[in-house]
C-alpha cells in the first residue's frame, strides 16, 4: 500500500510543476509571522530613502510599540510646534521632539502642563539635579493631572544609524516617575548641537508602549 | 463628654468612609495602573478564590485556560463565557494519590475525573448591594467534586470580600441549617450516587449539609498582585479521598504580567502549597489594526468616458485593482446607468467589508452616470446575495460626507441564488477546467484521558488536494503521513452493544496511521432562489464511504433555514484505505436553523443515526461580530443509557476563533476545537465535508446587515 502513497506523492509533485511554498503549512507560516512580529516586532520594509526623498514634505517615521513602521508627514509648523499626521489619521503635536498632545491612538494625551519648557531650554545644558514635574490629562479613560515627576540625565555622544544618513548625537535621557501607580519609565532623546531631537523613544500614557520616532526629512524652519 | 464621643463616631465614621471608598475617589487612576488585574481563576477554573467561587465573572467571549497544581490535586480546566453573566468551565482533575483503575487496565496512571461546571449571574453590583451568583460544580459528572452555591461579592476599595452559601462538596464542613428545607423535606438530605458519571441529577442540587462560605482578595495594583484568603469548607479530611488538613484557610498570592497572563501560588490546608498558571484570551473585538482599503486614484471624466466605451479597459482595470485587495472577479456588467460584478475572496470573513472596497474601486473606474452597483458575492460557485449599493451616497460616506447608515437606507439587499451573474455576465475571467488546488501541513491526532495514558497523539503530515472539474463539481482528497505516534500504547477495545460506528476509534487511530481520510465527488447546484443543493460520493470521511446529499431552504430576508440529509453509508475498513467492513445504513436528518438576537444561533435535527438509532440533536452557540464562536450540543437517542454506555447521552461543546484576530491582515481561517467527552456509538452524526449550512450559514440578510459599519472599512 506503501507504493499508493507513493505513486499519489508524484502524481502530486507531477501536478505543479513549481512548488508553491505558500501552500505548504501556510496557517503555521501565518501563525510563525504573527508570533514573529510581536515577540520582535515588524521589520521595516517599506519605508525607504527613494520613498522619503520623493515626498516633497517634511517626514518622519514612527513606530508604536512593536508594530509595524509607518511614515507621519509634518501638517503644520508652529514655532516649536509641530503637528505630525499618518495616513491612517493618528496626529502627534510635538514641542521640540517631545509629544505633547496626540489624537487617533487607543489613548491620548489631550492635555500636558510642564514645569519647564523643550522649547524654551536649551535641551544640552537641562539641569540635571532638578526635579521637574509634568502633568498630564488623557482621553478614553479620562483622566486628568497625573503628576509625573522628571529628571534629566545626558549620557554623551554617539553614532547614530538614521533611516538615510548617520549622525553624531547625544543622548538624553528623561526618567519620568509616578510612585502612586508606579510609573517608572525613561524616554530616550537624540540631539544635535542645536538641540534638534533627530531620534526618540517615548513613553507618553501608562496605557500606551513605547513611541519611536525618527526624523527622515527635517521641516524647514 | 458627650462632645468626645460624638466626635470620636464622626471621625470614625470619617476614617471608614476613606478607608472604603478612598480609590473610588479617583475612578480612573485604576485604568493606569501598568499592571492590569482582572478576576482571578478558582482552583476549578471559573473565577473565585481557591475553592470557593465569588460573584466575579469573565467578560464576555473569552477563553481562559487554568492549570492549577499541589498533592494531591491538580487541576486543568478551560473556561468560557458566552455572556458577561455565564461562564462554563470544561477541566480535569488528577488525583495523585489514586490509581485510574487496575495495574492490568491502566498500569500505573494516577485517577482523572473530567467535570463539567456552570455559573450565572443572578445581581450586578450597585452602590449598596453586592454581586450575586450562583453555580453547579460537576453538573452531570461522578459527584467528587459535586457542589452547588450561591455566593455575593461586594468591593471595598482595593478589597473583593465574598461570603455565601455552599451544598455538596462546598457544603461537606456543614454548621448551618440547609435553608431551602423550608421550601421541602426533599432538601434536608442528599443522596449521593458515585456512578459513571454523564446523568444530570437535579433532585440532589441544593440539598444536604450547608456551609457558610467566604473570602476576601486584595488589589496591590501597584505591584500586578492580588492577594487571597479563603475559608474552606470542602471538608477534604472526610471525602471519598481524604487528605491531611491542618487548616481550614487557604492563602496566596497571584502575580498578573498582564490582563492575559498571572501565576499563583498559595498554601492549602496548612501543609500543602499550590502553583497555578492563568493565560486567557478576550475575542470580543478584532484589536490588531488591519490594513485600509487600497489608495484607488479615480480615473479623470475623460478616462472614465474612454473606459465606457471600451469596456475591456473598465474590467481589466477593475480585475488588477480587485486583485490588489484579494478580491477576485467571477463576472462583471458594465451598462450605462448600473455595474454589476461578481465577487469571491478568501481574504475577508464579512461579505459587507469585500462589497465596500469592490464599490469603491468601480466607483473610482466608472462614470458618473452609473448610479447603481450591484455586488454578487459568491461563496464557493454558489452565489450568496447582491448589494445594491447607491452610488452617490456611497460616494458621500467615502468622503465623509455621509455615513453607512445612509448608505444602507438607500441600498437593497437581494439574493438570486439560482441565477447567478456568472452564468451571463459580459465579462468572465477565463478559467481553465480542471483547476487543480492543494496545501500542505503538519497536523495532530489525538486521544485525551483514556485509560492507557492521559494523552496518546499523532503528528501526521497532511495533504488536502481539488480538482475542479467544472463550476459546482469538485473531487476533494485528504491524506495522511505518519510523522510519529504513540498509539501502539491502545489497550482498551469498545465493549458497545451497538454497531461500532465510532467506538472503534482506537482501531481507526493505531491501524490507520497512514490514512486516505477522504477521497469524494461534491456538486453543488441551486435550482430555484434560496433552494440549495449538494450530492456527495465516495469515501466520505474517515470511517464512513458512501452516497447521498442535502438539499437546504435559506430563505434570504428571514431568520431561519431548513434542510434534509440522506446519506446511503458504508464502514470502511480500520487502515482507511479502499477496502471496506459489514457494516452498512442508511442515515439522514431533518434540520431546522433559526437566528435568535444577540448572535445565538440553534440547530435542531431529527432522524437516524449511524448505529440507525433515531432522536434528537439540539445545538447552540453564540456568535460574536469578530467571529468568535462558542457553541454546546447534546443528542438523546431511543438508546437506554445502559446501551449508550458511559455520559449516558451525546454531548459537547466547540469553539473557534477566526485567525485574522492573530494576524495584521484579514483571513477567514478560524482556529475551531471541540470536545466529545466520550467517544461512542449512540448519537453519531456522519461528518459531513462543506455541509451546505456551513457554506450559507452566516450569509443572509441580517448577517449582511449586522456587518455594515465594515463597508467603508
């Protein structure tokens, strides 16, 4: 009875003349990519320099938490505020690389009160033995004033690999804290020698993983 | 003097009143706190403390899987709540310190007991009154574990204190008078029957000893911990299988790493400590975003007017931009003022999500005269409904300008089953009969809690193939390579006094390793509107060959469907290849399908079995809009339960949860798992491949219209 199966194997292989992997074990191919992807994250390959270079707007890319990398095109400029939008509908406003205010994610920052100003300080001499303190109201749930404590570390400079250039940049490190509901987080920021935020990684809602962002083609002042 | 005092109450009453309601001051902080505690899982799987259960439920559609061990008892349950105010848990129990049954039968694995449990909410909480539940442990099992209860929860801040009342096995301790024997005598005593177990025997429930119950569990948010105490009343010192106690409080504590994911441990009876492990999984809602339609740029009036007149632009155009959202065309009519286009996918689950992104690509291809688009969608070769879609108000909604619901208000949905658009459309791809399809994979067999071995498997390599001979005549085949097995460890033939139509199972299992499981011609046909057909022939499943079909009235704009199966069958032979056994029926059904609100679903079949015993299938689920579905059937048949066996009825549960909940992307693929408790003869149903109801089963107006906020998506 061996040579049946055998014979139906040929028949089988003789049938295709290519074999086709995407029929072979595709549910454990889907389930292998889907367990992939949020054990490690998406990888980006979609986002090119050719892709960016051909917008004629300022751009960046992001990424919440370990989801895949979408590209946020700059909608409007305010002084030191910009308001960032992705084609799925998720606008960041950002002071100085910092988010402030976010709409179209699972959780939102409606409102931020700072004890200090990015847009006021000079983010490479912040001093690091202040203490400051944010505030910061959400939507869905609401929530309103949940006081974060602050504090600023510079780590020193690095190379950092951008999408389409590689910079020297210092690290700044912010660690922001809330001991009632124990909060403990640190947002990593990426400047140059004007205190431009090229790279980020933020944490802005206890509900909400990691935000990276990265600069691909800087808005004209 | 009397200012002190009353003062003295005032600031008690004060600090009381913080102490309470200090966290309802804040009504949301508890939604940040980064670790997410949610009703944890009692020692038998549906949500309580240890053994006694609380008032807390799961939300609705989900699945949580409990494994939850010390000596000598180790529990492993799967629980599921079809609504936020019932939960039904499915679980084994080992017990260590027994053996299953005689060295010689089932050398030396340690006793399992399979249980079946139930709770319903009876009160929510409010302000001042606590959650109310009640619940049936084992409700048709061994009576081990038997026990019913009626428990309350009310939450104090931070603290979840329950207290309530247990019979049976939660009433073993006693010390209370049972308080229905006010309501009968029949309650003071209860008889108990230590059997096979599978007879429901409500004349027991609520009756004997009673205990007063209760516990409390404590939310540290801050830190994902919750911790518990209860006083147990299961009295484990003077059951059937007596264990040392030195006291009657359980402790522990639960470490949640997620809403999804905690483990526990505690320390029972004052000499013995228990680890558990707690994954569930909420189904309610599809959470991973999935891709938008695919940017269409509309053709300028020009183009648009050059694609009419050249309506071979118009399809090839529309066939490309289809097949970028996997949607393929099976026929399409391009008249000056309507388009009509045929439609089948394996991408989308909703018909109502593949009409939307098919309408937004003909309106970006058409002219503004096409006021109309009509979407066939095919399931298969049968065609299933048509939406006609207004096209400016879909257009509108597209743009925000508009909203689905005005869409709907102006659209018609139809269905012309037996004239389908393929049979005469202007455009149809060209399709080159045969159309050969196949897949591959790795798959798993499985037998759990025999007495040989608590799991005895196979992992086989499995191959399905098609040919498609012509449109609605299909021949499917599906076999099977063994990879590795530990089925040669079988050791317990089926002693029924019926015909052994399934109860052969581990002869099937250990003989058939390398199987042809199915090898079958399938037409399909719909000769008058809503009237469907199937006629199968061959070796129709695994243990069955034969000849025979369905016929299934869907009416369309109604709630209901009716069919008929016949089927002319013979046994095939253990090793599942072509030759066959005596063993020969005649089996078929009538069946009756009715949709009741909130996605409860019902079939009802009557007629003969495969053992040719005659009664009644009755089959329930409920169907979540994401796709999740969990279901329970029973089938009681003219057998004795003498003659039946074991679980003196049919019965089971299923679930399945549709893979695009996993992935990035839509699939219609479901993950689909169900449990027989029992394999045996009386009540079997033949397997039947592509069962016309599971083809046109969720296709009907309602189901088009319950997923119309999908159409833009």
């Amino acid at each position: 009875m061996k040579k049946i199966y055998i014979s139906f194997f040929f028949l089988f292989l003789n049938g295709c003349s290519i074999l086709e992997s995407n029929k072979i074990a595709p549910g454990y191919t889907q389930a292998f990519s889907a367990i992939k992807n949020a054990l490690i994250g998406y990888e980006n390959t979609t986002i090119t320099p050719n892709l960016v270079e051909a917008i004629p707007y300022a751009s960046s890319l992001i990424r919440i938490g370990k989801g895949p990398y979408g590209l946020m095109i700059l909608e409007t400029q305010d002084k030191n505020k910009t308001t960032w939008v992705t084609a799925d509908g998720v606008y960041l406003v950002m002071e100085k690389g910092k988010i402030i205010k976010t709409k179209g994610l699972s959780n939102n920052i409606s409102n931020m009160l700072m004890s200090h100003s990015f847009s006021r300080s000079d983010l490479l001499s912040l001093n690091q033995d202040i203490v400051y303190k944010y505030y910061y109201s959400y939507d869905f749930p609401k929530l309103s004033d949940l006081e974060v404590s602050v504090t600023f570390k510079i780590r020193g400079k690095s190379k950092i690999e951008l999408l389409n250039q590689q910079k020297e940049l210092t690290l700044i490190e912010e660690e922001l804290r809330n001991d009632f509901i124990g909060w403990n987080v640190i947002n990593s920021y990426w400047v140059d020698e004007d205190s431009f935020v090229w790279k980020s990684e933020q944490y802005i809602s206890p509900r909400l993983p990691k935000i990276t962002y990265e600069v691909t083609k800087k808005p004209s002042r | 003097m009397f200012k002190r005092r009353f003062l003295s109450f005032k600031g008690f009453l004060c600090w009381t009143f913080l102490v309470l309601f200090s966290q309802q001051a804040l009504p949301n902080i508890e939604e940040y706190f980064p670790y997410k505690i949610v009703p944890a899982a009692s020692n038998f799987g549906n949500t309580g403390i240890y053994q006694v259960p609380n008032a807390r439920f799961m939300k609705e559609a989900t699945l949580r899987f409990n494994f939850s061990s010390s000596y000598p008892f180790e529990y492993t349950s799967l629980t599921a709540s079809p609504f936020n105010w019932f939960e039904a848990t499915y679980r084994y129990v080992e017990i260590k310190n027994r053996n299953y049954g005689p060295d010689s039968y089932s050398g030396n694995q340690s006793l399992k007991d399979k249980g079946f449990d139930l709770k319903l909410r009876l009160l929510n909480e409010s302000t001042y009154l606590p959650a109310a539940a009640v619940g049936i442990r084992d409700i048709a099992g061994t009576a081990l574990f038997s026990s019913e209860y009626l428990v309350f929860t009310k939450r104090y801040g931070n603290f979840d204190i329950t207290a309530g009342l247990g019979w049976g096995g939660l009433g073993a301790a006693g010390g209370i008078k049972n308080p229905l024997e006010a309501l009968d005598d029949s309650f003071k005593t209860r008889t108990i029957s230590v059997g096979e177990g599978g007879n429901f025997s409500p004349k027991v429930w609520f009756s004997g000893k009673t205990s007063l119950l209760g516990g409390i569990e404590y939310d540290l948010h801050k830190y994902g911990l919750k911790f518990k105490l209860e006083y147990d009343t299961t009295d484990p010192d003077s059951t059937r299988f007596p264990v040392e106690v030195d006291s009657r409080l359980n402790v522990g504590v639960n470490y949640y790493f997620s809403r999804s994911l905690n483990i526990g441990a505690a320390f029972e009876r004052g000499n013995q400590f228990r680890i558990s492990f707690v994954i569930n999984g909420n189904f309610l809602e599809d959470t991973i975003p999935k891709p938008r339609p695919k940017n269409v740029i509309a053709l300028s009036q020009k183009q648009k007017q050059e694609a009419f007149e050249n309506k071979g632009i118009f399809y090839r155009s529309l066939n490309k931009s289809l097949r970028d959202e996997s949607i393929y065309i099976q026929g399409a009519n391009y008249k000056e003022d309507e388009v009509d286009v045929s439609i089948g996918t394996t991408r989308f689950q909703s018909q109502t999500r593949a009409a939307g992104r098919t309408a937004r690509i003909v309106s970006a291809l058409s002219t503004d005269e096409v006021k109309k688009i009509n979407i066939h969608s095919m399931n298969g070769d049968l065609e299933i409904s048509k939406i006609s879609i207004n096209r400016k108000e879909f257009d509108a909604a597209n743009n925000s300008e508009g909203s689905f619901q005005e869409v709907l208000a102006k659209s018609s949905i139809t269905s012309q089953s037996s004239e389908p658009l393929y049979s005469n459309a202007d455009f149809m791809p060209l399709v080159d009969f045969p159309e050969f399809n196949w897949s591959m994979s790795p798959s798993l067999k499985h037998q759990i809690g025999g007495p040989e071995g608590f799991y005895l498997g196979q992992l086989l390599w499995k191959t399905d193939m098609s040919l498609k001979l012509s449109r609605n005549l299909i021949i499917h085949s599906s076999f099977g390579i063994n990879l590795y097995d530990t089925f040669d460890e079988f050791n317990n033939p089926s002693a029924s006094s019926i015909p052994h139509v399934r109860s052969d199972i581990q002869d099937y299992l250990s003989e058939g390793k390398n199987n042809l499981a199915r090898l079958q011609a399938q037409y399909f046909a719909s000769p008058f509107k809503d009237w469907f057909f199937r006629a199968d022939l061959g070796l129709l499943e695994e243990m069955f060959a034969g000849y025979g079909g369905e016929v299934l009235y869907r009416p369309f704009n109604r709630e209901f469907a009716y069919g008929l199966t016949v089927h002319r069958v013979r046994q095939r032979g253990f090793e599942q290849r072509f030759s066959f056994r005596d063993y020969e029926t005649t089996t078929g059904h009538l069946s009756f399908y009715y949709d009741f609100p909130y996605g409860i679903n019902s079939q009802f079949l009557v007629g003969k079995y495969l053992a040719g015993d005659k009664g009644v299938t009755l089959d329930l689920s409920r169907r979540f809009k994401s796709g999740f579905t969990l279901g329970v059937f029973a089938t009681k048949t003219n057998l004795s339960a003498e003659e039946f066996g074991e679980g003196s009825f049919d019965k089971g549960f299923y679930v399945s949860v549709p893979t695009k909940l996993f992935y990035s992307d839509f699939t219609t693929g479901a993950i689909s798992f169900g449990l027989h408790p029992l394999t045996k003869d009386g009540g079997a149903l033949l397997y039947q491949h592509n069962s016309l109801f599971g083809i046109l089963g969720d296709t009907n107006r309602s189901s088009i219209i319950r997923d119309w906020d999908y159409l833009l998506d």
